[in-house]
C-alpha cells in the first residue's frame, strides 16, 4: 500500500543496518532480493530520478530520500555477501544503479547519504587495488575468506582483480557522476548567482567547501582504478563543451573542476598527454566563444586547471609562456572577481615554477622576467591596489630565483621603478613644504607604495636589501611626522580623535612601515650586518615614540617588530634590552592588566616579545631588579591565567622558558624559593579549571619540570621558609608533597584524603616519564567532578594531532590526495 511505503521502507532499512556475523547473512540476501523484485515494480530502474525527484509530492520525494538510506545502509555491512552467486551480483548490480540514479536527484541531504557511501566504497576498493602486491594484506582488508595455505597468493589476487571487475561498471558510471556534480574548489572566486549572473563570490560556503574535499578524494581514487576511463570520459565531455552540444556554464564549471582535482594523480607522461589536449581545447573555447559572462566562466575555468598542475607548466615552457600571457590579459578584464583570480594563479604559478622565468628559454632572446618588466606598467595599468601588490609579490618571487647577484639588483630595480619614482615626488615635495604630507590622497599614495615595498620584501627577502635601504631614513622621519599628527590630534580630540578617518589613515601608514621593516628583517638571512644597519636608527623614531604616546596611539606593531628583531638577532640584541625594556614594559603593562578585554593586539604581542627576550637575551633578565622581575612574573601569571587561547599558550611557553633558564643560572635557588609555590599553585588552578583544557599540554609540562627539578641536586637550598616553618622538612621532596597534599585536598574537597595523597605520589613517581606523567594528571581530572560529564577533548590534543599526522602521511603515500599545488617543497623546475 502506497500510504505505508515510506514507514516499511524505514523500517527496512533500520534491519538492514544490522550486523549478526554470518549467522543471518542468507536472511539478509533472500531480503534484498524480495526487495528488488518489488521496487522494480513501483520503480522501474528506467525511471528519471532527477525528474521524479523535482515533480514528485512530499510523500513521493521522502520515498527517494528513505531510498537511498536503504541501499547505503544495507551496503555498508552486507555488500559481500550479495558478491557470492551470479544471481545475487545481478540484483547488486541493479541496486547500485538505483544508487547511482538516485545520487543525480537535486537535494543535497540526499546527495551526501550517497556520497558518503560512494567514498566509503570507492576507498575499499582502492585500498585492496594499492595493495595488490601485499594479497594477504589485501585480502584481509577486504574481508575475502581465503585459507593460509602456501601458493595461493594467486589466488587472492584473482579475486582481487575478479572483485574490480565486477564493479567496474558501475565505477565507470560513478565517474561520469563526480565529474557532473563535482564541488566548487575554494580557489574560484566567481559564481552564479541566484538569477543566472556571474559574480564575484563574496562569503565562502563551507559546506560546499567540505562536500569539494570528499569528492575530490573519491575521484581521486576512482582515477587510480582506471586511468584510461577517467580521461576518456573528462576529454569526451570537454569535446562536446567545444562543439556546442553540452555547453553550460555548470557542465563547464564542473568538468573543469574534476580535471583539477585529480591533479598529480596521473603518472607523468600521462598527465602530459591528458593537459595538452586539456588546456588547447580550453583556449580555444575561450577564443571562439562570445558573451562577457560567457568568457568569465570560461576564464575562472582556466586558470583554475593550469594552477593544479605545476609539474605540466615546469615541462612545458611554451604553455607555460601562453598560460601567463593569458592570466596578464585577464587581469585588463573588468569583469568581478576574472582579475582577482588571475593574480591569485599567478602568484601560484610563479612559486612553484621560478626559475623558468630567469633562463633564457628555446627560442628567447631574454629571460622572461625581462620581458615582464618591460612591459609591467601596461601589465598592471587596470588592477586595483590589492592585487597590484600581489603582482609584485609574484614578480619577486621570479626575482628571487634569479642567481646572478647583478642581474638581480638590476631586475629588482626596475621592478620598484614605479612606487620609487612616487615615493620620490611625495619626499620632494614634503621637503619644500611638510604640510603637503597631511593630504589624505597623499597619505593614501604613502600606504599604497609601502604596502608594495612588503609585497616585494616578503617573496625577495635578503635581496630586498638595496631597496628598503634607499628608502629606509625617509620612512622613518614620515613615521615620525605621521606620529607627531595622531597624537596632536589625540590629546586634543580625546579618545574619539583616534576613531577619525584621518587618524585611521596616518595609523595605517605607521603600521605598514613597521610591517614592511618587520617582513624584511624576519625574511632576510641571519646577517649581523643587516640588524646593525637596521635596528638602531629605529631606536628613538620608533620605540621612544611608543613609550612618548598616549596609550590610544601605541601601534602593537612596535612589540612584535622587536619580538622579531630578537628572535632574529639573538644574543647580539642582548644590550639593547634594558633599552627595549624601559620603553615597552611598565606602560604596556598598564594598558593591559586593567581588565581582560583593552589592547587585545597588544596583550599577544608583549608576551610573544618577553618570549623572545627569555629565549635569547636571559642574561638581561637576571640584571633587572626584583621589583622588575616580580612585574614579570606577576604578568605572565596573568597571560596564562587569560581566556583567550592564544594569550594563555604564549603565557605559558614563556614560564617554560623561564623556569628552564633560571634552572641552569647561579640564581637558580634564589629564584625558586620565591616563586615555586606560587607557580605551582596557579597552574594547578588553572589545570582543573575547565575554561582552560587547552593548554593541558603545557600544563603538564611546567609541572612535570618543577617535580623533576624539587628531586634534583640543582635545589640546593629550602623551597619553605626556614624562619616561620618550624618544623624542618629532610628535603624538598617533602615539603611539596605535603603542600601539594594541603593545596589539591582545599581545591576538592569532594575527594578522599587518601585519593589526593595517592594522586600527588603518583605524580612524584611518574614524573621521569613524560606520557606516564601526563596519563596519571588526565586520569585524575577525568575522574573529578568539574571534567567528568563535559566534553575533555582538548586533553587528548596531543593524540589527536599524531592521528591527524598519520593520516597526512597515508594521503602524501597516494599520488594526487593532496595537491601538488598544495605540497610545499622547493619544487625542482630547473
């Protein structure tokens, strides 16, 4: 009965779900195949399931939905067991059509029951197929029953091979179906939108994002079981985009976007043969296609393809030269979103094929790079500020691969010809009269030519150095002038001056010169030469204006500017923090210990800057007086006491550098016996307090430091205090037992005395292995009220990520499951 189908289905399907070993499995065929002979009566196999889908009721829709719930469901456990007779493989063969039929039905909950199941079979499939050369493996994995009998290797590979055959059909035709509903990649930017225009993606969607990762690595693998299917039908499909017969802008869209997805999944000669062929056809759809729209799609589709194939465009110089040629035509096309995603291939071709851009090439006359700077302002006369610094980022990286020293400096100087000669006329001007300074059009050109400076600097690095240096001094002194404005304009407007657009403005200005010497310095190679050029000039125009400015017109650029100065230089900046220090410290500090909220920006620099200096520059650390010192425990208490994730971890990364480094000082007892307790103590606050499990690791690692160092001959001297304890403790092991005991049975007062005594000697006896000693805190804290009913994911952070790296691993073993676009390796393309 029609009124019933939709319940008996359901149910159905919660049986076939079921799994009882092999005592049921002849039930669960004679089921199957009952199942069959009735749904063809209702459901002919020729029916048009997109069609039947988009006309049909509520009722009959909801049919189709528990449809494929059915099959998925009874697949999943049962799909072997349908493998045993020629009977039973025609109705599995039947039902896997349905599936397939079904999954073309345009309802995405629908889509994704199918896929999941698709991707769950394909990758059974492919795993037996990888395995080949391992049967017993193989075989084991697929849960073929073969007896251990010496000489039958042959025999499971048989099966193997018998098994690929057998669904080779319907793979086929699964292939066909991931090439027409394949996911948009996050790389296009330019879509459909509800009324048929094409327009620039303005939010990404992550659903589609995720259902892009899923069918990408099923076709992945589908292309693994049978190469030569795989380009047939992609080639096939493309020819009929070029002869008119299948042209869409979605048949298009798709199709291109499973010909990149199994990018690096090919083997080399092949993927040459395939992308020739590929990329001719599609330049010559674009020529002889007409319509704006029509040529934006054709356009996004392009560079999506030649962006995932590097390892194509390295062998191929001449497609190579006419792929770029194409991306410079497209950034003069007006089009939303065709001249952000020409720079974006850009950008990515260039990383991964440098150096074929400075070689002279067969049948050039000069390196391309050349080629490009000749005509570089042409090149760049229609695009927006944005994505003219990503041009000079990539130019930079051709730049960069250049070897010759001379060539390079010359290269690099006609790359920056057009923002230098600017930044010249601006300077000259100012010279005569300051105030030319203050216009917001020139303020605006000032932030555009730095933000091109750091484009520049950030892919050339050290050979930056001739061009930041011909700039360096007058950037300072427009940082200086620039300063001076804001806090005029501050201390005369108050608080709300600093929310003006002009303010905002000469703030960005003063923000991109310290990033711009930050991106340098931090890219450049470890050359003294280069920080004593660099760093005390900054001294005054930089730090003294931090420490002269209202509070409000403090940029937290200057600490993590520093922060990487130290980083960088190490010891050589060791006497230049007392200076660092008196400049940042005192007021930064009342700026953010007010409240958790003020300065967020501000809060993570400083830390990361203290970090530096504890890491590097210890040695001026012990010199500051104990009043500085206890001002800098004090605030990294506070750090690691914060909500904020990423407060909390440097907080806490710090206090390990910290403690390490007083550990292996002369002041090693001194320090000790007056912050010990108290350290232990607020990490053990925060361990059981459950806002803060992220940072479980680094818990347990200053614990696991301050129980082995309490043990250790380096505490020479009493952690109590000798003049108000009156009891003598034998040793300092005992005095912390005993104040861990006090301390842990205050904070739990629901647990036993002998339940925390058990758990801190258990602490002191695992504390020489660092996974015994982090299991036996976990166990503790599981079993406590506060973590025992809540999600404790963050404690198993650490499991987690090796999981995830394994995983990574068996995907970098399959060729094509991540990218070559995405690899990052210094691709050889010499």
């Amino acid at each position: 009965m029609a009124a019933y189908r939709n319940l008996t289905l359901q149910c159905l399907t919660e049986v076939a779900a079921l799994t009882f070993g092999e005592y049921y499995d002849l039930q669960f065929v004679k089921m199957y195949i009952i199942f069959m002979v009735q749904l063809q009566s209702i459901l002919p196999p020729t029916t048009n399931f997109l069609e039947a889908y988009a006309k049909g009721s509520s009722e009959e829709q909801a049919f189709i939905q528990n449809l494929a719930l059915f099959f998925t469901s009874f697949y999943k456990p049962h799909i072997r067991v349908l493998e045993s007779s020629q009977e039973n493989i025609n109705a599995l063969l039947q039902g896997l059509e349905y599936l397939i039929n079904i999954s073309y039905v345009d309802d995405t909950e629908v889509f994704k029951v199918c896929l999941d199941y698709w991707n769950s079979l394909v990758l059974e499939l492919f795993e037996a197929h990888h395995n080949l050369d391992n049967p017993a493996a193989s075989a084991n994995m697929m849960g073929l029953q073969m007896p251990m009998i010496p000489g039958v290797g042959d025999g499971v590979g048989s099966q193997l091979m018998h098994r690929r055959q057998l669904y080779a059909g319907p793979m086929s035709k699964l292939r066909s179906l991931m090439i027409c509903r394949m996911a948009k990649p996050e790389e296009v930017l330019i879509v459909e939108d509800e009324n048929g225009n094409i327009v620039r993606e303005t939010m990404k969607d992550n659903d589609v994002l995720v259902q892009y990762k899923i069918m990408r690595e099923t076709l992945i693998y589908l292309a693994h079981l049978d190469h030569e299917d795989t380009e047939r039908q992609m080639l096939k499909k493309l020819s009929k985009q070029l002869n008119g017969d299948d042209w869409t802008w979605n048949n298009l869209n798709t199709l291109c976007w499973a010909i990149g997805s199994i990018s690096g999944s090919m083997v080399e000669e092949q993927e040459n043969r395939f992308l020739v062929m590929v990329i001719r056809d599609l330049l010559n759809l674009c020529e002889i296609t007409k319509g704006k729209d029509n040529k934006a799609v054709i356009a996004s589709n392009i560079m999506y393809v030649v962006g995932q194939y590097p390892r194509f465009l390295r062998a191929h110089w001449k497609f190579l030269k006419t792929v770029v040629n194409k991306l410079f035509e497209f950034m003069h096309e007006s089009h939303p979103g065709v001249q952000d995603m020409a720079c974006d291939t850009f950008l990515k071709i260039v990383q991964k094929c440098k150096r074929k851009f400075v070689t002279v090439q067969v049948g050039e006359n000069e390196p391309f790079v050349s080629e490009l700077l000749t005509t570089l302002p042409a090149t760049i006369a229609d695009l927006e500020p944005h994505q003219i610094h990503s041009f000079y980022e990539s130019v930079g990286n051709m730049i960069q691969a250049e070897p010759d020293p001379h060539r390079r400096d010359e290269y690099l100087r006609r790359l920056m010809e057009l923002p230098n000669q600017k930044w010249a006329e601006i300077i000259g001007q100012a010279r005569q009269s300051v105030d030319y300074l203050k216009d917001p059009d020139v303020i605006r050109a000032v932030l555009n030519i730095l933000q091109t400076n750091t484009s520049a600097a950030n892919s050339l690095g050290t050979y930056f150095l001739p061009q930041i240096s011909l700039i360096f001094l007058d950037m300072l002194n427009v940082y200086r002038m620039y300063s001076e404005l804001i806090s005029t304009s501050i201390a005369q407007g108050g608080r709300y001056a600093s929310r003006t657009s002009i303010v905002k403005l000469l703030r960005s200005v003063k923000r991109e010169t310290l990033k711009l010497i930050e991106t340098f310095l931090d890219k450049a190679e470890d050359q003294p030469h280069i920080g004593k050029q660099f760093v005390p000039p900054m001294m005054d125009p930089v730090l003294g204006d931090y420490a002269r400015n209202l509070p409000d017109a403090r940029e937290s650029e200057v600490l993590s500017l520093f922060a990487t100065i130290i980083n960088k230089y190490k010891r050589a900046m060791i006497e230049d923090v007392s200076r660092i220090f008196e400049a940042v410290f005192q007021c930064t500090l009342e700026m953010i210990t007010k409240n958790f909220e003020d300065y967020p920006e501000h809060r993570l620099k400083f830390f990361s800057l203290l970090q530096a200096i504890a890491t590097h520059c210890f040695p001026a650390l012990i010199h500051l007086s104990s009043e500085q010192l206890k001002l800098v425990m004090d605030s990294i208490i506070w750090a690691f006491r914060h909500t904020e994730r990423n407060i909390a971890e440097t907080g806490l990364n710090l206090l390990l550098a910290m403690l390490k480094n007083f550990q292996a000082s002369e002041f090693c007892n001194q320090f000790y016996r007056t912050y010990f307790s108290t350290i232990e103590q607020e990490i053990f606050a925060v361990l059981t307090d459950t806002f803060h499990k992220p940072g479980f690791k680094l818990h347990v690692l200053v614990l696991q430091h301050l129980f082995c160092l309490v043990e250790s001959v380096v505490m020479s001297e009493p952690l109590w205090d000798v003049a108000t304890v009156p009891y003598p403790y034998p040793n300092n092991g005992m005095f912390i037992r005993e104040y861990t005991i006090k301390l842990l049975s205050t904070s739990f007062p629901n647990m036993t005395a002998t339940e925390v005594t058990q758990f801190v000697n258990g602490l002191f006896e695992s504390r020489e292995d660092l996974v015994s000693f982090k299991n036996h805190i976990r166990d503790f804290l599981v079993q406590s009220k506060e973590f025992s009913a809540q999600d404790n994911k963050d404690l198993y952070a650490e499991e987690a990520a090796a999981q995830r790296e394994r995983e990574r691993q068996r995907m970098l073993s399959i060729p094509g499951l991540i990218a070559p676009s995405e690899i990052q390796d210094e691709m050889v393309d010499s």
